[in-house]
C-alpha cells in the first residue's frame, strides 16, 4: 500500500458513520449485507445518506458493492484492510519482532463457533 493509498483510506475512516461501516462490514464476513440493512444496523440512516458514505469507502478501496437481483450488496475489501495495517505496522519492530507480539495477538481471530445446540 502506498502512502497517498493510506491517506485516503484513513481519510475515509475519520467520519463516525463510515467507521461504523466498516466495522459492520468487517463482522458480516465476505458475503457482505445489503444497503439497506447497513442503514438499519446503524439506527436507520437514511438511503441517501448511506449511499454518499458507501460510495466514499468504495471510492478508498475499503468497501466493493455487487449487484444481486434488485439490492447492492457491500462488503469490505478484507486485502485493503490487512494492507492498512501492515502500511501502519511496517517498521515497527526495527529488528525486534517482540514489540510486534501483541498486536499481531489481537489480530489472530478469537471466534468461537456457535453452538448448534443454541
């Protein structure tokens, strides 16, 4: 990731609704979620207010929309993602991989799958 790709993702994320966004997006996994459920899960924004903060993180690179019948679905660009972190974590450890230790541990995955007895 370059620095002027860096600087219009973080551009993106320093808006609340757009964090917010990406968060969600993050949580539904590759599949994605509609717009309109986007809006919902954030205390229902309405449409157009959704589609001008979807297309800003479309046009970083941390979200891409597809078309599945009549809804546009929206997912987050997991790649661009991981790239932000590596372009911020890049030359952290200056030859010293034990200052990178924790936060390599709170990227690794914590989920549990659900119980199908629930």
């Amino acid at each position: 990731m370059t620095e002027t790709e860096a600087l219009a993702a973080f551009a993106a994320l320093s808006q609340e609704t757009r964090l917010q966004v990406v968060r969600l997006l993050v949580r539904a996994g590759p599949g994605g979620m509609p717009a309109g459920a986007i809006g919902e899960a954030l205390g229902g924004a309405s449409s157009s207010r959704m589609s001008f903060h979807l297309a800003q993180l479309e046009q970083a690179g941390l979200v891409r929309s597809r078309r599945e019948g009549r809804s546009i679905i929206y997912s987050a660009v997991y790649p661009t993602l991981s790239g932000l972190v590596s372009f911020l974590m890049r030359d952290c450890c200056n030859g010293h991989p034990e200052v990178c230790a924790p936060v390599v541990a709170a990227l690794s995955c914590t989920c549990e799958p659900e119980d199908a007895d629930a």
